[in-house]
C-alpha cells in the first residue's frame, strides 16, 4: 500500500511537471513566433524601401 500510495504521488508531480514544461514550451513557441513575424515584416519593409531606390534610380 505504502508503494502505491509513493507512485501516485510521483505520478501527480511527473504530470505537474509536464504541464509546467508544456506552458513553458508553448510561451517559448509563441515568443519564435512573433519574433520571426516581426523578423518577416522588417525584411518586407526593407524589399519595399530598396525597390523604391532602384525605381527611383533608374529612372
């Protein structure tokens, strides 16, 4: 009894730790996410702004 009684409690402290690893690897997945969009739209505006130069040097 004293056995079953030790592996429910690890089990609730192995799920705790898997959710806290699960909310940790989401806010991390998140914070990628939004840097790379941000590192998307940087390199849009760039494009933007040296087609303008060509354009405007070509002409």
């Amino acid at each position: 009894v004293g056995m079953a009684k030790g592996d429910a409690e690890s089990n609730s402290v192995d799920s705790n730790t898997k959710q806290l690893m699960a909310s940790k690897i989401k806010t991390a997945s998140r914070h990628l996410v939004d840097q790379a969009s941000d590192f998307l739209s940087s390199c849009h505006d760039y494009k933007k702004q040296s087609n303008i130069s060509i354009n405007l040097n070509n002409s």
